[in-house]
C-alpha cells in the first residue's frame, strides 16, 4: 500500500503500472483501493495499466480488458465484451473448482455497492525506526581487552625490539661522533675499528627490527582473527526486530568491508609505527638534555605543554570529524544497496537523476569530512609544531655554540642532527599518529557490533532426545544387512541379530525392542562416529532416495555395495544418507497457543493480544483476517523470530521457549509471501546443506509441477539461478520454495499467503502440492484468498491481534453477522 501511495503521489507519471495491487490484501481494502484509489479523483486524469487476476467483479471497473497467454494477447474488448469470450472463461475454469461462492456477471451493475466498514485502528506513537550511529570512541577498556586477545607478550616484545633497535642505532650515530671526536684530535688515528663497530650495530639493529615486526604481526593477527570471528558470529545470531530492522545494509556493509580491511591491513603498522615515532622522539630528546645545559631543559618544559596541548586539540577535533566521515561512508553505501536492489523501480519512477544527485551529495559530504580531517586539521597542527621547533631548535643551536668546547663538536654536530631530524619527521610522525588513533576508530566501530543483542541459545542440552539428526557414511564400510517381511513387519538384520523393526505406522525403522540385546544405531557403520549421536528412540524416515515406507527403507539399506559398481562410482564412491526422526513429532504436530502476546522490538504495543487457539495433529488450519491483524506476526512468533512477551506456544507438550533456536526452527517449515531465492544453482537453493540425494530433489521438483521446467534447462538441476532470482518467474520461485518444504517434509508447516500474487494456474499446482505432498505434516496456512482454505479442516479468524473467531470452516462460515461470513460476503462481490 505505501507503493501504491508513492505510485498515486508522483506527479511526474501520467501512465500507472500496477502489478496485482489486489494479490496481498483483504477483500475490503481491496474494495476500497480499486474504488478510492483507481477509481478515484487522483488519479483517474491519468492512463492505467492494472495486471491482476480474472476476477469478474473487479474488471467490470476497467474501460478495457485484454487476455494474455503464453505471452500474446489472445481477446480484447470492454468487460461486457470480454467476459463472454471462449479465451476468458477458459482462463476462469482453472480456479472456479475452489470457488465456491458466486459472482455477479461482467458488466452488470446493481448501484452503488455497500463496502464493509474500515477497521479503526488504535494511534500508535512514533518509535524510532533506525538507530542512529553512535560516536563510540576508543576506551582503555576496550584497548586493554584487545591487547590481551594479541597477547601481552607479543606486544610486549614487539616495544622491547622496537626500542632497540633505536637504541642501536642510536650506538651507531656514537660510533660516527666518536670518530669525528677522535680524527678531530688526532687526524692519523685508525678508523677501522670505528667502522667495524658501527656497521655490527647496524647488523643487530636491523635484527631486532625483524623480530619485533614478527612479534607484532602476531599480536595484530590474533586481532584481527578475533575480531572477524565474533562479530560475524553476533550478526548471524542478532535478532531481526532488535537489530537489523533498526540498522541499515550500508552501515553494517561499511563497517565489515571498510572498517574490518583497515584493521586488517594497518592497523600493525600504524601502531607499531606509532610505538617506534615515540621511542625515536623520546630517545634522542634524551640524549640532547644529557648533553645539553640544565638550564635549557628547564626552558624546553613550557614548549612542550604547547605541542601537547595543541596534540590534543587536533585529536578532540579530527575524532568527531572521522566518524562523520565513516557515517557518510555508511550513507553512501545504503545509497549503492538500496539502488542495486531495487533497480526496477527507480527506472520504472524516472528517479535516476534525483538520485545521482543525492548520491553526489552523500559522496560530497564524505569527502568534505574526510578533506577536513586529512588535510585541513592536520595542516593546522603541522605548521604550528614546525614554527614552535624551529624556534626550539634555533635556542639548542644558540646553547650549544655557547657550550661547544666542553661538549666537543661530534657530540654537538649529533644532538644537533637529531633534532634537525625530528623536525623533518614531524609531517610524517603526525600522519602515523593519526593513523593509529583512525585504526583505533576502526576498532571501536566494529566491536560494537560484538556487542549486539542476541537471540536464544541455538541448541540446548535438553534438545538432545528431540533433535533430528542427518548422517551420511561410505556405503562399503556398512555392516551386511538382511531384512524379512512377516506379515506388515518388517526386520532388519545384524551380524544375525534383529538391529531394526518397522514402526507401528509403517512410515520409518525403529531399533529392534528386544530384552536379550541392546541394539544401537552404531552398528549400521561402525566407523561413522555420527551415529553414536542419535537417540535410541529415534526412527529412520528415509535412506537415499527411499522415504516414507519402512519397507523401502529396508530394502535400501540391505543392499549391498556391489550392486553400485559402476564407471561413476569410481569417481564418487556411494553413500548411505540416512535421515532420523525424533519421536517428538513422529505422530504429528499438535500446537496449543495459549494467551500469546507478541511485538517488534522496544514498540510498546503488543500486535498479538491473547492469542488463544489449539490445533490438532495433522490438521489443516487456516488463519485469515484484514490486513494488519496479525497473521503473518503470529508466523513470526511461532518461529522466534519475534519472541513473546506473554503467554505460551506448545507442541506436543514442549514450550517452545524451552528448546533451542535451531531445534525448533529444523522441526517446522515456512512458504514466505516473498519467495527467497540464493545465488546459485537449483540443487543449491533446494537442498543447500546437501542432506538428500538427488532421487528426492527430483521426487520433491515433480510433486511440485516443476518437472518439465527442470527438465527444459540446458543444466538441470545445475541451473545458475541470479541474485534473488530473478531470472524466474515469481511462480516458478514460488513453487521452488514449497519443493524445499517437501523436501524436508516439516511436522508443522506454516505458508504466508504463499497464493497470494500468483495466477489461477500456478495457484492451482500450489493448492495440489499442499493438499498430497505433506502427509503426515500439520498445516497453517495464512490466507487473502478465501477461495483457497474452503477445504481446509479449521479457520481461526483474528482482528486487531485477538481471536475472533475459531472452528470448522463451514460452521465458522455459517454464523450470522460473523467476521468470517461478512469476509465471505465482500468475497462474493469481486
């Protein structure tokens, strides 16, 4: 609806594009969109183009109605026209089997129709939707935290090095002014062993700088590795409504690209840089004052506090201006995944010149911060140092030629050099300087996000008994296994022992129950340590490619090796998957919700208000409802997405805030609205932990009407899908969703309106996938579409985040003046 709002408020755009306005919302605000909005005074001076399903009531509002079919259009005309057409009734059969409520013909009209009365919605106050980017600067702690991760030694050992070699080199600049010394006294004295001195110090000095860059590469690597590691690990557990709703793609993109290369690339060099620019000021201003008169170390104490306190000015200012630089970067970045992703809609909105020059302006702010900082301060800073050390140094020259007979020239010719050289360094040592304390930036940015807040623990000891296991193992190094059939039993046999027995249903292998002998999953393979991580209680569902059939399992397993001896099997030997069920939900989902109360992150409203409603195992339950009260939220919270804030969520006697994150979350399955698809091939995005063999991936691909699809591709299964797929229809993404649900044949699946934008055909290929691909599983189905739950063995109906109504869906149907039957009636209108 907001892009219907943006579509309406251009007012650049005299032709709307629409694209099934209708697919995603409820029979009212449908109503009230085609007769407000498209029919309304805003926009009825402009040419509208309306894809959208043949649904009568609805085309009878249109001046024209063209039918499309395989890609050409096959019948135009009015509505009247079109609705008595061979081509349009055909394209109505495929869906009228489910309706199963009447509609008024194209092209009458009975007056003005009675819309049902608008939900009046509660004012909400207004919460912050992103977080602003705090200016989290560099603390003791958390540098004391991180050197402890580098070690303490390796930093430690780094200085000591470092610090010699200056004092070593230092020993070098001595061994030259003792020589200067002595030739001045004696102009026929032996250099030789002047030289040989310096150059041995030279030698040790260049050393010890190896080994304290070694020391120190260390302790930047231990860093960096733990820095990746925890802050990938926080954002894969960080909640979505807590975290990523509230922080933008640039922002995290900016601080895991930039803000992690940098400290990786530099931040050992600019410490230690910084590290080696003290010591090198330090020691040789130890040496001049050694040397020097008292009193002008005395008098040097005043310039000092100047260039300190100037230092610091520079940092309290070129801080701030850094993190806006780093702030832009971020915007600059949303800029570039907000464009990337949504490509189709700035062209088809005209929008490419407002947002270059955005973009522009982003890029200009950035660099005006980062000039400011980089260039400006920083010359501020430099040319007052250099005018206060010339004048330092111009006093120190005065002195000394005062004081140059007991000093000796070579020693003067030194201390004069070097603060010659620290002026020339002063540039230089302020750039390494600030590009510590931008690498300590750096840091701070990105520990905060080893900060963030998390969701529950993933796993739990106490899933143990209820998690479903994978294994996989050589086929070769099974045990020889023997099975026989008596009567609807059916055993499976051990070094002649009985190892496994069907289940009471004949769905899947159990161990053997026997008194005399313990059997364990163990002795399948004996070399796969796997196995000794399942339950005694679990049952074998499938075995490659045999599922569902305890008979076929067994006659999978008993086969032997040689039986797959052929030329690919040289070149992939073959493998035993093995997929276990825990007996959690072996005879199905029951689900219990009980005074559930949920909401999205620090908003105060609760958008579920006493959810109250049970279903039965292997039910088929649909959740209907106008837009906005709480069906999809309720979805969200059965998986943990959003937690509750009351109340309790029960299947099959567990709370599902007593188990783990992931054993909840593998034991139910989801068919977004939005199908999401990963770059990639086909196999990938259906089966992207490689649990099942390909016999199954074909098996799920044909019970989903997508056999010829596949098999029309140059590659199959190894068919490259794009980013997000978009190189196939939203049917086709659609459908590939529910095949990775067959896959995993979930005990409860959950389907978000998973008809809600695609044609009669296709829904009519999702409607009999979920109505024999899921036998055993319990169904919640959240529905816009009426017409598709009429079968269904339940219907909860919620308004405004409360139940207000739950039962058969023929008795619900049925009430009089019921939520559920006025829905019906709208229903019946368009």
């Amino acid at each position: 609806r907001v892009a219907l709002a943006r579509a309406a408020y251009n007012p650049k755009a005299e032709l709307l594009l629409l694209d099934d306005p209708f697919g995603s919302v409820d029979a009212p605000t449908a109503a009230w969109i085609l007769e407000e909005l498209l029919c309304g005074p805003m926009v009825q001076q402009r040419a509208r183009i309306v894809v959208l399903q043949p649904e009568s009531e609805r085309l009878r509002k249109f001046d024209r109605v063209y039918v499309i079919s395989d890609g050409r259009i096959v019948t135009s005309g009015t509505p009247a026209e079109v609705a008595e057409c061979e081509e349009f009734k055909h394209l109505q059969r495929s869906c009228a089997a489910e309706e199963s409520v009447e509609v008024t013909p194209v092209g009458t009209q009975d007056g003005k129709e009675q819309r049902p009365a608008a939900i009046k919605s509660q004012p909400v106050p207004a919460t912050t939707l992103r977080e602003s980017e705090a200016e989290g600067r560099p603390t003791w702690d958390m540098t004391m935290k991180y050197a402890a991760i580098g070690k303490w030694r390796n930093l430690g050992n780094s200085m000591i090095f470092f610090s010699l070699v200056l004092f070593l080199y230092l020993l070098c600049d001595l061994s030259l002014a003792n020589c200067t010394n002595a030739l001045a006294i004696d102009p026929d004295v032996a250099t030789g062993g002047y030289f040989s001195g310096y150059l041995f110090w030279l030698a040790m000095g260049t050393i010890s700088l190896f080994i304290g860059w070694y020391f120190g590469a260390a302790f930047t690597l231990r860093i960096s590795a733990k820095i990746h590691s925890d802050v990938i690990k926080r954002l894969l557990h960080a909640p979505i409504d807590r975290f990523f709703d509230k922080h933008p793609v640039g922002r995290i993109m900016n601080r895991l690209t930039m803000d992690m290369a940098t400290i990786d690339l530099y931040l050992f060099m600019k410490i230690s840089g910084s590290i080696m620019i003290v010591f090198q000021t330090m020691v040789p201003l130890a040496y001049v004052h050694s040397i020097m008169p008292l009193s002008m170390t005395a008098l040097s104490i005043p310039f000092y506090y100047v260039v300190v306190t100037l230092y610091l000015r520079y940092q309290n200012t070129t801080v701030p201006l850094r993190y806006c630089f780093k702030t832009q970067s971020s915007r600059t970045q949303s800029y570039l995944s907000d464009v990337m992703t949504n490509t189709v809609v700035v062209r088809g909105f005209g929008e490419q010149q407002r947002l270059t020059a955005e973009y522009a302006v982003a890029i200009d702010c950035s660099l005006k911060a980062d000039l400011t900082d980089d260039r400006l301060m920083k010359r501020w800073l430099c040319n007052r140092v250099n005018y206060l050390w010339t004048f330092y140094n111009s006093v120190a020259y005065i002195a000394g030629l005062y004081n140059c007979i007991w000093m000796g020239p070579g020693t003067l010719g030194i201390a004069l050099t070097n603060l010659l050289l620290l002026e020339s360094m002063i540039e230089p040592s302020l750039d390494m300087m600030a590009g510590a304390l931008f690498e300590l930036i750096a840091l701070a940015r990105v520990d905060e996000y080893t900060e963030v807040c998390q969701e529950q623990a993933m796993r739990r000891v106490e899933d143990t008994n209820i998690r479903n296991h994978s294994v996989r193992y050589l086929r070769k190094e099974q045990a020889s296994l023997t099975m026989k059939v008596e009567g609807e039993e059916v055993q499976v046999f051990a070094n002649g022992h009985q190892l496994l027995q069907s289940r009471d249903d004949g769905r899947a292998l159990v161990l053997a129950n026997r008194s005399d002998y313990m059997a364990r999953f163990q002795e399948l393979c004996s070399t796969c340590p796997d196995l000794s991580h399942v339950p005694s209680l679990h049952s074998i569902v499938a075995a490659n490619d045999a599922s569902g059939n305890a008979k076929a399992i067994a006659e999978e397993l008993c086969k032997s090796a040689r039986s797959f001896v052929t030329a690919s099997s040289f070149a992939a030997p073959p493998q035993v998957v093995l997929e276990f069920q825990s007996n959690w939900l072996a005879a199905g989902a029951r689900l219990d919700v009980q005074e559930l109360r949920a909401g999205y992150a620090e908003v105060p409203q609760d958008v579920l208000k006493g959810v109250t409603f049970s279903v039965e195992p292997r039910m088929k339950v649909a959740v209907v409802g106008t837009t906005g009260c709480g069906k999809s939220s309720m979805l969200l919270a059965l998986l943990r997405i959003i937690e509750p804030r009351g109340g309790r969520i029960v299947i099959n006697g567990i709370d599902t805030r007593d188990i783990g994150l992931a054993t909840l979350r593998t034991a139910l399955g989801l068919v977004p609205q939005e199908p999401m698809l990963f770059t990639g091939t086909l196999r990938h995005n259906l089966d992207p932990f490689k649990a099942y063999t390909d016999g199954r991936i074909k098996k799920a691909v044909k019970l989903c009407h997508l056999e010829s699809f596949v098999k029309a591709l140059p590659l199959g299964l190894d068919h490259q899908v794009s980013d997000e797929g978009s190189n196939l229809s939203f049917g086709q993404r659609q459908l590939l969703c529910l095949a990775r649900m067959v896959l995993r044949q979930p005990a409860l699946l959950l389907l978000d309106e998973a008809t809600s934008a695609i044609d009669p055909a296709t829904q009519e290929s999702v409607q009999d996938t979920i109505n024999h691909a899921f036998p055993t599983s319990t169904m919640l189905a959240v529905a816009h579409r009426l017409e598709t739950i009429m079968e269904f063995d339940q219907v909860v109906v919620l308004d405004a985040g409360r139940v207000a109504e739950e039962g058969p869906v023929k008795e619900v149907a049925a009430k009089p003046d019921g939520l559920f039957k006025r829905m019906l009636d709208a229903k019946e209108k368009w």
